[in-house]
C-alpha cells in the first residue's frame, strides 16, 4: 500500500497520523516459518523536518502464528511492536527507508520490514521448551525417550565408566 507524504513534507516539523490494514509481503516471509493469521493494524504518527527527512512512529498489532525453533511447534501469540523510522528522500545517498518524487512510499514495505527485524534471533514456544531429541526426534515437552538413558547405559562403554565415576 502506498502513502502519500506530500501533505507532511509541505508543513514541515508538524505532526500527521494515519492507520491502515497492514498485509504481510509474501516474498519477504518466505525466508522465515512465522506468519501473521490476520491483517495487523497499524498507526502511523510522522512529521518532516526542514531537510524533507520524515520521522515515521510506527505502532503494529497483529495476531501471529510463530514456530518454534526448538520444538518446530506451532503457538499464537499477537505481536505488538512500536518502531521509529526515518524515510528520506529517494537519493544516491539514501541508506534506508524512502519516499519518491511523489511523496509515495511503499508503506506495506516499510512495515513487513519492521516486523521481520523485531523477531528474536531464537522464538522459543516457551523459555523453558525443552526441545527435540536430537536422535530419535522425540518433542521432549510431550515425551520422554530412552536415547539419554542408553547413552550412559550398559551399551555405552563410556556410560559404565560414568557410572562408576558418579
Ligand atoms: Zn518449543
Ligand atoms: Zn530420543
């Protein structure tokens, strides 16, 4: 969805605000598992400063499914994020965030951006997940195996020296 800063940027260092229905960018959520179930909302309050450069707060609210890293279950959980962008001019020196001669930015854009950079390096379903045996597979939140137990069992040389140790 497109927006339209021209009316901020001729009354520079005053405030707008705008809200719309937000649809996640297909394309860019390709590269992680977690997907939004519904459209977010999203609020935007921005002003331009004298320089053309816009100051953008940005509130989401949307409703995600998100899989575990550990466990690769699958939990719900409603993501609410405020973020502070900058969107410049488009330009050579431009590093970020931009709008075109028209005033038009990508704002859909924009905002799946600010969502994927919000994510955890690790989304856990909880802090305490115990995660997947890493030999037979087992969602060791649900189950135990005996996988642990053989390895400083009696088929394990090893697991008869622990033993003795202990
Ligand atoms: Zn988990
Ligand atoms: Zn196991």
């Amino acid at each position: 969805m497109k927006i339209d800063f021209t009316r901020g940027l001729n009354a520079p260092n005053q405030e707008f605000d705008f809200a719309f229905e937000w649809e996640h960018d297909k394309t860019m959520f390709e590269s992680v598992p977690h997907r939004p179930l519904a459209p977010g909302e999203v609020r935007v309050n921005y002003k331009s400063d004298d320089e053309g450069i816009i100051s953008a707060k940005i509130e989401v609210r949307v409703p995600f499914k998100f899989v575990c890293d550990k466990c690769a279950d699958e939990f719900e959980k409603n993501l609410y994020l405020v973020s502070e962008e900058k969107i410049e001019p488009d330009g050579d020196e431009a590093e970020g965030f931009t709008y075109d001669s028209n005033g038009e930015t990508d704002i859909s854009f924009v905002v799946s951006q600010v969502v994927l950079s919000s994510f955890p390096q690790s989304v856990t379903c909880s802090p305490n997940c115990k995660g997947l045996c890493p030999v037979c597979g087992e969602n060791l939140n649900y189950d135990t195996c005996d996988c642990e137990k053989n390895k400083t069992g009696k088929n394990n040389p090893f697991g008869e020296l622990l033993g003795k140790i202990q």
